[in-house]
C-alpha cells in the first residue's frame, strides 16, 4: 500500500471509531463526557489532537469573552455618558428657566417704567396749561375779570380732567400688578406662594 492509501484508511478507521464512541456516549453518561466526546469526534474528523482542539476553543472563548466585555465597557461608558448629559440639560432647564422668569420681570420693569413716563409726561403738560392758565387770568384780571374768569375755570376743568386720566393710568397699573384680582385676593395668592 502506499502512502495515500494509508492516510485514507487512518482517517476512516478514526471516524469509525468517533462515532462508535458517540454511540456509547449517548446511550448514557454526563454531559462533561458528552462534551468530551464531541470534542474527540471533532479531532479525530478535522485530523487534529483533542488538545489542538481545546486550545482552539480556549482562544475562541478568550476572543468571545474579550469582545463582550469590550462591548459592555462601552454601554457602561455610553451610559455614564447619558447620565452626565441628562444632569446638565438639567440644570440648563434651570437657567433657561431662571432667565425666562428674570426677562419676564425686566419686561415688566421696562413697561411700568415706559408708563410711568407717560403718566409723568402728561401731568407736566397738564400743569403747564394749568399754570399757563392762572398766570393769564392773573395778568388779565385787573382789566378783563371776566377772561380772568374764564381762564381761571378752563385752568380748573383742565386739572380735573388730567387728575382724572393720572387716577385712571396707575388704577391701571396697580390692576396690572395685581393680575386684575382685588388687593385681598392677590395677597393672599403671594401669601400661599
């Protein structure tokens, strides 16, 4: 026989005997010898050593257990990652709050502020049409007491009508401030806040 031959009849002669074995092996026994018997019939088929064999699945499963726990030191990190965001949107939220209620006051501050000038603006015209008023009734008054009269009556008209529009903008003011409740309810509101 030459060479060819005798390799082909090892190799039958191996398999023969793996699955004589597997027979025995799964009429009965553990697992562990099961597992055993695999790995034989693995060896014997492939043309290796049972140890070629074990040191291949030893490499295998310390290329699986190290990409595993590559992968879960990355969610672990991604994770970390999210928490730490999640802490400063929230703490972003709060500013973004803090600011909004900080510009809602400034706007508040600004528009009294612009009303406040309006108020002032008119009363300063009001009473200097009033003045103007007295001072030309007191100058005609010697020679024309009936113009004096009627300037003087103009003048008292007048500073009812701008006491009027004076009381009516900072009733407007104060119902702005009170959110249009009356002073009871709204200190009472401030009061539970």
């Amino acid at each position: 026989m030459d060479s060819t031959q005798n390799a082909y009849f090892t190799v039958r002669k191996r398999l023969e005997d793996g699955y004589v074995a597997l027979l025995r092996a799964l009429r009965g026994g553990s697992a562990t010898f099961h597992a055993w018997v695999v790995l034989g019939l693995i060896a014997i088929s492939v043309g290796v050593s049972l140890l070629e064999v074990l040191v291949g699945f030893w490499l295998a499963g310390l290329i699986f257990v190290q990409v595993f726990t590559g992968l879960g030191v990355e969610e672990r990190a991604a994770r970390l990652r999210s928490e730490e965001l999640i802490k400063e949107l929230t703490e972003v939220q709060g500013q973004l709050r803090a600011y909004a209620v900080r510009a809602e006051e400034l706007a508040t501050i600004r528009e009294r502020t612009r009303v406040a000038r309006e108020i002032h603006d008119t009363l300063a015209q009001g009473l200097a049409a009033i003045k103007m008023l007295l001072e030309t009734g007191g100058a005609v008054f010697p020679e024309r007491p009936e113009l004096a009269r009627q300037h003087m009556e103009r003048a008292r008209t007048l500073a009812g009508e701008h006491l009027h529009q004076a009381r009516t903008s900072i009733l407007a003011l104060r119902s702005d401030a009170l959110g249009g409740q009356p002073l009871s309810v709204a200190l009472s509101v401030l009061a539970a806040a």
